[in-house]
C-alpha cells in the first residue's frame, strides 16, 4: 500500500511543489471552501492562468495535495511499523507527532480530517482520496491493535477495526478541540487517555 500509493503520483515541477504547499496550508485554516486560485496566486506570486497550467482545476489541484498527504502518511506510518518493535510505542509516535505538529502551528490539522466535514460537498475525486485516507489509517491502526494484543501489551474490548475506529475518531477528535478551545496542550492529554484503554495496564 505504502510504496504503490507513492509510486504513482507523478513529479512535480518547483512551482507546482509549491502550489501544492501553499494549498495544503490554506486547506488547514479553511478547508475546501476557504480559498481560491486567486488567493493561491497572491501568495504563489504568479497568475491564476499559470495555476492552470500545473492544475486544470480547483478540484484537481486538492486532488493532488490530498494524494500526496496520502502518501506521506502512509510513509510516515510504515517507517513507524518498520523501526519500531512495539506496538503502543508505535501508536505513542503516532500521536506524538501530531502533537509536535499541532504545538508548532506547522500542521495544526489532518487536512482529512478537516475535509472529511465537507465530504457532502466535495468533488468526487477529492471526496476519493479524502475516504482513502481514512482507510488507510484504519488499516494500519487495525494492524498495530491486532499486534499489540498478540504481544500482550494491549487488551480490547471490541473487535480490532472496531477499536481502530475507536482510536482514530478520537484523534482526529482531539484535533479538533484543542483548535475549539485554542488550548493545543488539549490534544496530548485526550491522546494519552486514548492510549491508555488500549493499554494491559487499563485492565
């Protein structure tokens, strides 16, 4: 899934890459509907007809920034599979990068998660890779549960996508409240109550 999913997003120009990063920022403060080519021209520094030239639409463009952030989480979660032993450590990365991330203001957000609100609204294409994300994670967050429990470290109560479910709604959940309440100190408390039901030592 990891390499594949990579594997088949094709290069981008400089330009592009940056047209791409400033989406994925705009993306994270508004979502879907939160900017224009015009805003990403301003901010670019070239014309919206150039936009065009890298991206023949809105929808297209958001496509691409969510195909690539696909990508990247799927390369960030097997690196996690593959260098750490451990599954609750393993989820404890997880959440501990996002934790930096949401501290900093470098990634206040899944931009997923943040769309996944819009998911009635969106393109078809974009609402794609938006669902795809989710599945993703909720593969590997199923797979990380299921290895816990047979190394005895983790204990659940339901079944194993029913816990990742579980875990990742509530993620994304703690996302979301540490940017309601402006408190990002918010997101690793929730995350470590998360962290613990799964734990042998909630028992």
């Amino acid at each position: 899934m990891t390499e594949s999913l990579a594997d088949t997003l094709p290069a981008l120009s400089p330009k592009a890459e940056e047209i791409v990063r400033r989406t994925t920022e705009f993306l994270a403060v508004g979502g879907y509907n939160g900017f224009s080519y015009a805003d990403i021209a301003q901010v670019v520094g070239i014309s919206k007809p150039s936009i065009h030239h890298h991206f023949a639409s809105k929808a297209a463009l958001v496509q691409s920034v969510v195909a690539r952030y696909r990508a990247d989480a799927a390369r960030g979660m097997a690196a996690l599979s593959a260098n750490v032993t451990d599954p609750l450590a393993r989820l404890q990365g997880y959440c501990g990068y996002w934790a930096d991330c949401i501290a900093s203001g470098e990634h206040p957000i899944c931009i997923c998660a943040l769309l996944a609100g819009e998911l009635a609204a969106l393109p078809d294409e974009v609402a794609r890779e938006v669902r795809g994300h989710f599945v993703d994670l909720t593969a590997w967050l199923r797979s990380v549960i299921e290895d816990g429990v047979a190394q005895g470290v983790m204990a659940i109560a339901e079944t194993p996508e029913a816990e990742a479910r579980t875990f990742m709604a509530t993620v994304h959940g703690a996302m979301l409240a540490a940017r309601a309440f402006g408190e990002p100190a918010m997101f690793p408390t929730i995350a470590a109550t998360a962290l613990h039901r799964l734990s042998c030592e909630a028992i």
